[in-house]
C-alpha cells in the first residue's frame, strides 16, 4: 500500500487530478426511485458480500482462516488461494470506492482515502467484527456505518472540528476493544 501510494505521489507530484467528464460526476448526483445511486451500490454490495460469506463455500473458508489458519490449510482447503481471492475482492472494492469518490469530489489524489482508515477499522469493530479474526456478520457492519454517519452528520451540524471527531473515533475504538477484552468476548473457544 505504502508503495503504490508512493508511486502515486511521484507520478502526479503529489498535487490533486482534476476536471473529469460530466459523466463521472453524474455517478454521484444520479438517483433511482428518489434512492443516490451510491446508496443502492452500497446496498448491493452489502447484500453481495453477505450472500459471499454467508452462504458459499468461500466465505465459509475465509470464517475460518480467520479462526485458525493452520487448522483450516490442514483440513484441506488451499488457503492461500482463499487469500487470495480475498485482496482481489478487496482491491475490487477499494477501486469502486475511489471511482465513488472521484465523482463526489471531481479530484483524485493519492491522500484522499487515508481519513477513512481509523473508520473503516471502527466500523468494524462496532459492527462485531473480532480484530483477530473468525467472526463478524455483514448487519453489524451496515448498522455501526449507518450509526458513524449519523454522529459525524450530528457533529458537522454541531461545527465540531473534523480532528477533534477523528481523535473521538480513535478513543471510541480503544475504549470499544478494551471493553471487548474485559467481557471476555475475543476469548477463543
């Protein structure tokens, strides 16, 4: 990650790229039944991603290496190509949320999405996800989104600083963890 994004500073200078055609900015001002068309594209890959790890056999595999890796690779399941599906996923994931982005912002740059990080790992981590891994469900993830977007709307209402939000994130995920380790709910079993 640190490379490309290095990469990425070299080859544009570090500056923004900007000015793309109507048609990347209509991506975010479409609407279909009065729904943002990123709204319906969130939904499908919610309901896509839950359908994945729910009910096929590679989501079944990707719970498990998440729970046990060695177990899982000595059970027969090739592991690392359950890996690797998994950052071809991701990557694929990642590309949609920057093409969405670009369009919102009608720029790129190679800094854009670093504020999403300590988000991204909150949401999951409220959502139910276990940070070492083997468990988590899609609906906890959607819901800790939609209840991080509330906050952060509530907050922008409020002229709260975006830092000061950004530290409260990171004090909400080490309070949220180490309450975590205090019920004993990241025990394995």
């Amino acid at each position: 990650m640190t490379l490309l994004k290095g990469i990425n500073i070299l080859v544009t200078g570090g500056s923004a790229i900007a000015n793309y055609p109507s048609w990347v900015l209509w991506l975010n001002h479409a609407q279909w039944f009065g729904i943002p068309l990123p709204m319906w594209l969130f939904a499908a890959v919610a309901l896509g991603l839950w359908i994945l790890l729910e009910k096929t056999p590679l989501g079944k595999a990707i719970y498990l290496i998440g729970s046990n890796e060695r177990a899982t690779l000595y059970s027969g399941i090739n592991t690392r190509r359950v890996l690797i599906w998994v950052y071809v996923i991701s990557a694929l994931l990642c590309a949609v949320a920057a093409f969405l982005m670009m369009s919102k912002l009608n720029s790129a740059k190679a800094s854009y999405g670093e504020s999403y990080l300590l988000v991204s790992i909150l949401a999951a981590v409220l959502g139910g996800v276990n940070p070492d891994g083997g468990s988590g469900r899609i609906i906890g993830m959607v819901l800790a989104l939609f209840l991080l977007q509330i906050i952060e709307s509530g907050f922008n209402i409020l002229g709260i600083s975006p830092y000061l939000t950004m530290a409260l994130w990171g004090t909400l995920l080490l309070c949220f963890i180490q309450a975590r380790g205090m019920l004993g709910l990241d025990r394995v079993v």
